[in-house]
C-alpha cells in the first residue's frame, strides 16, 4: 500500500515537474512573460472561473506587465495592459482576427458543416465570408435612412410602453425584469419586423439558451418574414443566403448570432443607465434639465401637448451622453478576444505574439487604467465624457465598450440612441424609488453574473416604484431622422488611431 501511494505521488511530481519544463522550453524568449505558471496550464483556468472579469484587473496589479502570457491546455492567450500597445495591435486587424473567433460562433449556435466551413474561408481579405457580411450590412447600421428607421420603430414600441404605464398610474415592478422586457420587445420588434418571433413570451424568455432551433425557426425565413423586417435582417439574408449560398436553416440558426449581439449587453446597460441616473439626485437633476429643455408646448384640440423630437438627444444633451458613456466604461466586462492568424511582432520586432493563439484586451482593465483616466478611474464620474476645455480628456483608445479599430460594434448607433432614447422618457415622465431599504438606492452586486456577460448581470432585482411625474400630461414623441454619428469611440475623434 505504502509503495502505490509512493509511486503515485512520484508520478504526480514527475508530471508536475515535466508541465514546468515543457513550458520552459516551449516559450520563446521574445513572446511576452508567462505568469501563474505554477499549476501548469489550470492555474489560470482557475482564476477566471473564481474571480471572472476581476481576474485580469488583479494581474495587472500583481504583474505590472504591459502584456503577459497565460499558458492555457493546447492554446496561448495573450493579455494586453497597456494602452499604447493597442493601436498598433488594430493596424494588423487582418491578422489579429476577430472574425476568426466570430466564426467559431457556428459550432455554438449549430450551424451545418457546410455554413462552418463558408465562415472559416478566406478569412483575410474582403472576398471571404465574414469580411464581406461585415461590410455588407454596415451601411443598414450607420447614420442614415435604414437606422432612422430602426430607432423610430423602436421609440414608437417605447412610447406605447411608458404610456401604458402613465395610463396605470403607478407601477411596482423588478428594475432589472422590467427592462429587459421593454428592451427585448422594443430591440426585436424594430429589427425583425412584423413577423417579429419575439412577441411570443415564451420564445423571448428563452433566447438567452442555445437550445437547437428555439429561436428564429426557418418558418420565419420561408413565410417571408424577413421581406417585411429591417434593412439589417433583409441584408444579412442576401449576403448569407443570396449570395454566398447559405441555407435559410443556416440563415436562421446564425440570427442566434445577431439576437446575442443585439440584446445581451443592451438589456443590460438599460439596468445600469437608469440606476446610475436615478439613484443619484445631483445626475437626475442635471440629465432632466437637459433633456426638458428640448422639450416644446404646443396646443393641439383645444388641450397642451409636450412634444419632444429624441433625435436632439444625441446632440444637445452632453450630460445624458456623459453618464450613458461612463456607464459603459465603468461596467463593461467584455474580454476583447481576438485570434492570431499569423505570428505577428510588436515593439519592432522585440515582442513576438505566435500565431494559433487567443489575444485579450479586457475593457475592466483598460476602464480602470489611471493612466488613460487619471486618479479618478475606480470612480463614476457622470461628467467625465463633457466636452471642457478645463478638464482632461480621457483616452479614448482606452474606451473598449464598443471594441476598437477595424472592429468597432456595428450596432453602437442603433444601441446608444435606444437607450439614451429610453432614459430621456423616463428622467421626463417618471420618478424611480425602490421599495426597500427605507427607500434607498443600494449598490446591487452581481457575484454570480455569467462568466460569459459583456456587463454585470445583478444578483437581485431591484423593486421600484415607477411613477409618473404628471399622469395627466399629454405626450408627443418624435423622431426626425440624423445623418450625425454621435463621438462616443476613438474612431470619430479626429487626430486619435
């Protein structure tokens, strides 16, 4: 007995101390240093199955690399720190791929080999899959009659919402439930049209799941729902389907795609916006002093009407577009992955990143960066993005709510008018209290959020009172339409890479 426990424990030691040399040996002296080497290849597993998005933020502190190596089972990932790196990290977009990751996205949603093998080709030029449907649909995101369109639907759907709360008088509910219902009923009935699989209760409870074929059935597709649906939908199926061949079970097993990158994070920061707003009495204060001056009195049928047009939002209300940036900043958790399609060197070649392996630039790590926003960076600072000559500007290469370079969301226009759409309604309308805590607002933690969240999914709804600052106001809401991107990324910020 005594000898089988001796040799296992010598086989444990071997093999541990056989990890620590194949790592050794295996690491070339450019790459960057790898860290927590000392349980060979779990060691980092560990960290981030127990401290999630904290876990890169606690690196930094401990390591204080610009960038480092974790040594994960079969694969390298490399995290970047420091801000300047990331500039010329984007110039080699082709290389440093996020379209590669995206594609491994088919192996999740259950997509054909055939669909798989279409994504992974021609992965480097505008020929290829992915780069084309990227370019191909960007044009029904950007500024322009296809999103006017998209933002008006969604604010109508608003609008109906909210009215329907004024005409209750008051509302009870959980926060985090109610908007996650106004925004799924509102995201999905704008983009997916009519035929719109989201009005059933049961399909918009489920989307979060990847069970096969819950979703966006091929019966949509084939009743022709896309036909009436938004120029978003109408584009992807003419590039996935007309043009490069895809079959609509493809088509609709890749919308799972498009509902994760339209919903997941938007539910959301919808949460996040409307607590940072009303549970601060300065920030309320100050966004509705904005927002009711854009407001105008007209006397329609013998009765006064206040009439708002929301697309002055984006552009005369700094302070609502301040602290809507800042709370992406400050709760962002998005992992920034890429994958490397070649070796690719920094630092005139005295850096080497080998190809095959996972590159992160985690938005907690950037966000709370002092160098790119001063001692103030663990702080929310609702003022932080106004325009003042007196104050610093921060670094917006640092700002990653959105992704950076070559891939910047395509859908940050159609997501930054909806909810600053939403919390301009609100801050005019309504008054938000919660019910407990003697009707104090209390930070909510969110310890058990998914690993997978690109924002803090809370642990427990907020209860609140919704009440309606005047129930007998009358109400006209409008949007005219803009061709103006608003400056939220580095990309639009002139003189900035």
């Amino acid at each position: 007995m005594t000898s089988a426990i001796t040799l296992a424990f010598g086989g444990l030691v071997a093999t541990y101390l056989f990890l620590r040399f194949f790592i050794y040996v295996t690491q070339d002296s450019k790459e960057p240093p790898a860290i927590l080497t000392g349980i060979p290849f779990l060691g980092p597993i560990a960290g981030m199955i127990r401290e999630k998005s904290r876990f890169y933020i606690r690196l930094r502190g401990t390591y204080k690399l610009s960038i480092y190596t974790l040594r994960l089972p079969f694969m390298r990932m490399y995290v970047v720190n420091a801000t300047e790196l990331i500039p010329a990290l984007q110039k080699q977009w082709c290389t440093v791929s996020f379209d590669a990751f995206a594609a491994d996205s088919g192996f999740i949603f259950g997509t054909s080999k055939k669909a798989n093998e279409l994504m992974h080709h021609d992965m480097t030029s505008d020929n290829g899959f992915m780069l084309s449907a990227f370019k191909y649909i960007l044009p029904s995101l950007s500024p322009g009659p296809d999103l006017d369109d998209i933002n008006r639907r969604t604010i109508q759907i608003l609008t109906n919402e909210t009215d329907k709360v004024v005409a209750q008088g008051s509302m009870r509910a959980g926060l985090q439930k109610w908007t996650r219902d106004i925004m799924v009923l509102c995201t999905s009935d704008a983009v997916w049209g009519p035929q719109n699989p989201y009005r059933d209760p049961v399909v918009a409870e489920a989307w979060k799941t990847f069970e096969a074929g819950f979703f966006t059935s091929p019966y949509y597709f084939h009743r022709g729902g896309h036909k009436t649906a938004s120029a978003l939908v109408r584009m992807r199926f003419e590039h996935h389907h007309d043009m490069h061949g895809s079959s609509i079970e493809d088509v609709a097993r890749g919308e799972l795609g498009n509902t994760v990158a339209l919903l997941a994070n938007s539910t959301t920061v919808a949460l996040w916006l409307l607590y940072h707003i009303f549970s601060d009495e300065q920030v309320l204060a100050d966004v509705r002093g904005e927002v009711w001056a854009l407001v105008s009195t007209k006397t329609e049928g013998g009765r006064q009407v206040n009439v708002v047009d929301l697309v002055k939002v984006k552009e005369a209300c700094p302070i609502l577009a301040s602290t809507f940036q800042e709370t992406l900043r400050c709760r962002a958790l998005n992992p920034g992955p890429r994958l490397l399609l070649d070796d690719v060197s920094l630092d005139g070649g005295q850096v080497l990143l080998k190809k095959g392996s996972m590159l992160m630039i985690p938005a907690p790590v950037q966000h709370t960066d002092e160098a790119a926003w001063g001692d103030d960076a663990l702080h929310f600072d609702y003022l932080r993005f106004v325009p003042d000559k007196q104050r610093r500007w921060p670094n917006r290469v640092a700002f990653r709510a959105f992704g950076g370079g070559h891939v910047l969301c395509p859908g940050r226009h159609f997501a930054s008018t909806e909810l600053m759409a939403l919390a301009a309604l609100m801050v005019l309308q309504f008054d938000i209290l919660p019910v407990a805590n003697g009707g104090k607002w209390a930070t909510p933690t969110w310890h058990n959020s998914p690993v997978q969240a690109g924002f803090p999914v809370i642990d427990d709804d907020i209860d609140v009172d919704i009440r309606p600052r005047d129930p007998s106001a009358k109400w006209r809401v409008e949007f005219s339409g803009s061709e103006k991107a608003m400056n939220i990324v580095s990309e639009y910020i002139s003189g900035v890479v």
